[in-house]
C-alpha cells in the first residue's frame, strides 16, 4: 500500500488534487484501500477536461434542427400484421433480451430503498420490479421462450436491490442464467474551483453518470457477451419507473428488422406543444433527440397538412437496439452534460458541508447523443395510456406520480 500510496500522492499533486487524502489517516485499513482504489481509477485528464467545460459560454446552437418521420403503430393498416409477424418470429427464436435501468433511489417518493421496489399502491403491492417481472414472463411464456432480462443498478443500489430480488426467488428467474446484474459507471462530483469531493464517509463523492452511460456499462462489464452467449440479436432499453414499459414489442422490432435500422424507438405525441419533453428530430441530417429548451415557440406550435405537430414525438425512453449498435455506442463515452447540484461533503479540515444551494458539479451523458451515431433510425408513435405511466414524482405534485400511474395501470389491465 505504502508504493501505491505514493505513486498516487505523485498523481494528486500534478492534478492539483491533495486534498483527497487530508482524511486518509482518519480511516480504517478497509476504507483506505477503498479510497487508493476509487483515487486509482479517476481519468484526471477527463475530470479537469469536465471542468474547464463549467467555465465555458454555452455555444451558439449552429445545428439545423428537421422534423423526422415516424410511423403511427395503429395506423399501420395490412402493414400492422406483416411487421408483427416479422418481429415474433425474431423472439420465438430467442433473439431479443430486455435491459431495464434501475439506477435510482426512491428518494423523490418518500421511499427507502431502490426505486424499483416501490409499490405504487396496487392491491397487490407489488412493486415496480415485480410489475416488469410479471410483464416479461408473461410475454415470454406467449412466445415460448425465456427472455433474458438484464438490471443496472447503481453503486449505491446494487447491494440491496440483489437482496430483494434474492428475497422474492428472483421472481422465477435464475440468476446469472436469465437474470443478471450489472452497475451503472460514475464520476466523482466537483466543486466551483474543479476539486474533487469527498463524501461523508471519506470516499470520493461519485455521481451515477446518466443513462447514457448504459452502452458503455453494458460492454464494460461483459453483458453484451453474455447476450452473444444467448444467441440475443436485439435489446430493448427501458427505465424501471415507467410500470407500463411493453419492452417485448413484435410490431416495434418487425419495423427495425425490416427497415434494417439498428436502432428503433417508441415515442407518444406531446400533451401540447409547449410540453417539458425532449422529442425526436433529425440533427444536421441525422437522428436525435431536442430538448424543449433548444426549440423556438414557432417549431413547438409548428404542424404539418395533417394538422399534427412536425416536432412532436416524445422521446420517452423505451428503445430497441441491435447488438452491434450498442457495442459501437458502448465502445467510447458519450458527450457529457453539466449539472449544478446540491452536494454534502467534508471539507479539507474534515468539516461535513450541508450546502443550501448547488454548489456542485455533475457530468452525466444522455441515451440519445448516440443516436446521431446512426444513418437512420424506426420511431413508433404509440399511445400514451397504453404504454406511458412513469413513477418520478410524489403524489403532492399530480403528474408522473405513483397515483397516476396506478389508475393507467389498472385501466389498461381492467383492475377495479
């Protein structure tokens, strides 16, 4: 320890980063190897790159924004049999897994614990993971076959959200056979000055780098090979808090199959034209994903002959993506996107901080800056009721709240 206690005190001072260590002599032998380890694995070349980007002006958005085409999934008409047919061929053969991100923590909801174990107030009780269970199963077994299902967690998370699954039987899974886990990456969060924080338990103050980082996840932890290993071709991607997610969709992977896309997306329509949604776009030509923030009030309210919006797709993270295009997206990180957050810390006199503004930078990459990656891409506009019922917020605020998405559930599935 004490050769690498050196080779890394040498890093932290070219970095400008000793502070890391002021509280080294304070921890266990545990917690010290812990922190080398987490100090060991810092890229400092890309945290001081990071930080030189907070002291920058936004750039002037040169980009040319067009609207994108989409299918509408129940105005298909005969083509509405073909794509199905198509696509439930590829899942009879086994090719398709479902990835779903359970990063978070139920904070926003009252909740201790992982997201995924909330129980939205279903009768039942069951929770947001035993919901997608259910779901997965029950496709799988129309199909005859076992769908592989893939769980990121956090660092933070990990731990306890694989003793609840532990504690339910992995709900008639078996794990590392159909079932596996892996952990989202992180960045350590910096201060104004581009320091690095410590937590309160004297470790680096990590931040999950968004959901973006799932590609690179999925390929560094040898996910994609399990995948291979399976004989899986297609993966959907979908977030844990949307209890309506139809991540196993023959029409949605006949369209990307044959259209030969490597990427293919589900969208609903915008509430209004000035709802707070990202939508699909065509960026200098190639697909992406806008911010409501980036678009004018005239693109917003824009509409075509047909009376719909040209920019109204909402991205609402529901994904299929070939295999191959995941290990391309995975093969380097994405852009990362700056956030000012509120951050507890210990100070270099061992102080612990409770800020009550942000005062803290976190680096996250977003799913959709690899769409632009791609030549083309399928988006499938379906229908919110059926398909859109997301748990982010208490039920105080009245939307995406776990009372909305429980009477979207109980209406789609006729529960009184």
């Amino acid at each position: 320890m004490d050769n690498d206690l050196g080779e890394i005190k040498a890093i932290l001072k070219k970095y400008s980063q000793e502070h890391l260590l002021n509280g080294y002599d304070k921890l266990d032998e545990a917690y010290k190897k812990k922190l080398l380890e987490e100090i060991s694995e810092i890229d400092f070349e890309l945290i001081k790159s990071l930080y030189e980007k907070t002291k920058k002006e936004p750039e002037v958005n040169k980009d040319e924004i067009t609207p994108i085409s989409y299918l509408d999934k129940f105005k298909l008409g005969d083509k509405y049999k073909y794509y199905e047919n198509i696509g439930k061929k590829a899942i009879k053969e086994g090719k398709l897994a479902v990835v779903t991100m359970a990063g978070g923590q139920g904070t926003r909801l009252g909740h201790d614990g992982p997201k995924g174990t909330y129980d939205i107030g279903l009768d039942s009780h069951k929770s947001l993971f035993e919901l997608l269970s259910d779901y997965i199963k029950s496709e799988g077994k129309k199909y005859g076959v076992t769908i592989p299902w893939f769980i990121m967690t956090s660092r933070e998370n990990n731990k306890s959200t694989e003793e609840f699954f532990e504690k339910h039987k992995y709900f008639g899974y078996q794990k590392n056979k159909n079932i596996f886990f892996f952990i989202q990456g992180e960045l350590p969060m910096i201060d104004t000055e581009g320091k690095i924080l410590i937590g309160e338990d004297g470790l680096i103050k990590l931040a999950a780098d968004g959901h973006g980082g799932v590609y690179e996840s999925l390929v560094k932890d040898g996910m994609t090979e399990k995948m291979r290993e399976l004989g899986v071709e297609w993966v959907f991607i979908g977030g844990v808090d949307n209890c309506l997610v139809k991540m196993v969709d023959p029409v949605l992977m006949g369209i990307a199959i044959d259209k030969n896309v490597t990427v293919a997306c589900k969208s609903v329509v915008k509430a209004n034209p000035h709802e707070k949604v990202g939508v699909f776009c065509k960026k200098n030509g190639r697909p992406n994903v806008i911010e409501y923030s980036e678009i004018t009030d005239e693109m917003a309210e824009a509409t075509d002959k047909d009376g719909e919006l040209l920019y109204g797709e909402s991205h609402i993270l529901c994904n299929l993506f070939s295999i191959d295009a995941i290990e391309r997206m995975g093969s380097e990180p994405l852009p990362y996107h700056v956030a000012f957050k509120k951050a507890k810390y210990i100070d270099k006199d061992g102080n612990l901080v409770v800020p009550d503004s942000p005062n803290a930078y976190k680096f996250e990459a977003f799913l959709f800056d690899a769409f632009g990656e791609v030549d083309d891409m399928a988006v499938l506009r379906v229908k919110r009721e059926e398909e859109f019922a997301p748990v982010k917020n208490a039920d105080s605020a009245g939307v995406d709240c776990p009372k909305t998405a429980r009477e979207l559930y109980k209406k789609y599935y006729n529960l009184s």
